[in-house]
C-alpha cells in the first residue's frame, strides 16, 4: 500500500489533484468532528444571584439561567447551588416533570424570598456561607446523563455595571401604560372602550385636539365633548341613541390625565434635560467624580457603622 502511494506521489501530473482534493478531504472532516461535538455531550453555561430582603432573614437565589449550548434536548430532574464541597441548595426539584432544555434554548427562573433552610429535621443558617467569597458556588444539574456540573456562568452585560465605574453613566427605562394590550402616549386625554352587544371592544385613544380629525364614520368630535370625561361620555351615549354607534354597544371612558399626573407624583423630582458630553468629559471627569463620590460614601458608612 505504502508503495502504491509513493509510486502514485511520484508521478508530477499526481500534484494538482492532490492540492485540490487534501483541502477538501480536510475541510469535510473538520466539518464532521464540529457536527459530532454539536450533537454529543452536554453543554450548558448558566448563571444565579443571591439576594437580601427586609422581610427575609436569610439569603436566597433569587435568579436562575440555564443555557443550553448544544444541538441537542437535555432532560433536567434537579438544579442545586453547590456552596463549598458539601452543601448542596436545592433550587428546583424536577422529579415528577422533567425540565427539557430544547437545543440552544435559555431557561430563566425568578424566586423569591424563603422561610428558613433546613437539612433532614433540622433549620440550617446559610447566610454566612452564601456571603463567604471564599466558599466556592457551583449551579449542579441532575440530568438524564448523570451529574453535570456548570462550568462557566452566562456572559451578561449590564449598563448598571458601567455605572459603579462611572456615576455619569444614566440607565433611562421608558415608562409605558398598556390598555387592552396597547400602549398608551403621553398625549392621549381619553381611553374610550366600545364594546357592542356581541362582546367585541374596539379601543380609541383620543387627545385634546381631536376634534379636528375624523374618528368615527358616522359623526365628528366637538371641542367641547372633550373637556371633561363626563361630557365625552354624554357626547357618545347620544350618539348610541341616534344609531351613529352600533345599538345595544356600552361606553367606558377613562380619563387618563388623571392617570398621568398620579404617575407624576411619583416622578416629582425636576426634570432633566440632558445635553451631549464629549469623551474626554465623561471618561476623564467621569472617573474622577466617581472615586470622589465612592469616598465620600465609604466615609459616611464609615461613621454611620461606629455611630
């Protein structure tokens, strides 16, 4: 055989079809090894946090993600918290319903506060354990294929995190009112629900200026019907008895203003109008006023805890 191929290697016109095939016959078989590591094993990358609560006298696991990183469904009857080398939290007992992590898909979990802990019949305080850097934390999964212990955690990446670095760094979340699966515009002056007889409810979002657009087919809006909720009200009940609106239909208004200067209270500090900052202002000055910050900070606790 080693001669047949010397002999085969030997002839130059031989070289061209090699140089053309050995990349392919090498490419076919890094693709084969890839589709075999995809489909066998388990793969699966996840992540925790531990909580406090004023109304909880221990720690706890208040959330849980699980990645499955390969093309291929593992079966889960247990998720524990390994803290140390011998004490395993349970989080989830999947005993009766096994836990099936499709290929590739990502379980999340939200828990909240306990009672206590406890081992056979007896409490057990975690807390200090929990808090211990020092006392290694795994997330342990009972599979179908044994134990499997979580190797890695699942990269996340906040915008809370660049803050702590930097106190310049504003995390802004919308604030959003949905109705009947709508979300809701800081314009709108009145939610109006027609329901007709058969139970169907149409949803119209009206402002102030409305008056002036055509909303419904059969008749139009006045400047005076939407002063006030109890006017809008008056407007379309008599439009129900004229037949503009389908009979037998009932109306529910809302006054939403109402809703939103009860949800300014809540937001009653000034209001802020931000304006661009330039790198050297927030990486430089940011940083700074930061560790400024954070000093002043660590010396109140300071003085707060020999208080």
């Amino acid at each position: 055989m080693f001669t047949i191929l010397t002999n085969w290697l030997a002839d130059p016109k031989n070289w061209g079809t090699l140089l053309i095939t050995a990349p392919i016959a090498i490419l076919a078989l890094f693709v084969a090894v890839k589709n075999y590591k995809r489909k066998s094993g388990i793969a699966i990358s996840g992540g925790y946090s531990i909580a406090s609560s004023s109304k909880c006298e221990e720690n706890y696991v208040s959330s849980l993600v699980l990645e499955n990183l390969k093309d291929r469904a593992v079966t889960i009857y247990g998720i524990f918290l390994k803290v140390g080398h011998n004490f395993y939290i349970e989080l989830e007992d999947h005993d009766e319903k096994p836990l099936i992590l499709k290929p590739y898909e990502t379980y999340h979990k939200t828990m909240g506060e306990i009672l206590f802990y406890s081992i056979n019949t007896n409490k057990i305080i975690m807390s200090k354990l929990l808090n211990d850097k020092k006392a290694k934390k795994r997330l342990v999964l009972s599979t179908s294929e044994g134990k499997y212990t979580i190797p890695k955690q699942v990269k996340h990446w906040s915008p809370i995190t660049e803050f702590f670095k930097n106190h310049l760094t504003g995390v802004v979340r919308p604030v959003r009112v949905t109705h009947n699966n709508e979300d809701i515009g800081g314009k709108v002056k009145f939610i109006v629900d027609i329901t007709n007889k058969d139970g169907n409810t149409e949803t119209i979002l009206l402002d102030k200026s409305d008056y002036q657009l055509v909303i419904f087919k059969n008749f139009s809006l006045t400047e005076q019907c939407l002063q006030s909720k109890k006017l809008l009200e008056s407007f379309l009940e008599e439009k129900i008895e004229q037949n503009l609106i389908a009979k037998g239909s009932t109306i529910k208004v809302y006054d939403f203003e109402e809703h939103k200067r009860k949800l300014d209270a809540t937001y009653n500090a000034p209001t802020i109008n931000p304006e661009r900052w330039g790198a050297l202002y927030y990486y430089i000055f940011g940083r700074i006023h930061t560790w400024h910050s954070s000093l002043k900070i660590a010396k109140s606790n300071k003085r707060n805890k020999a208080k």
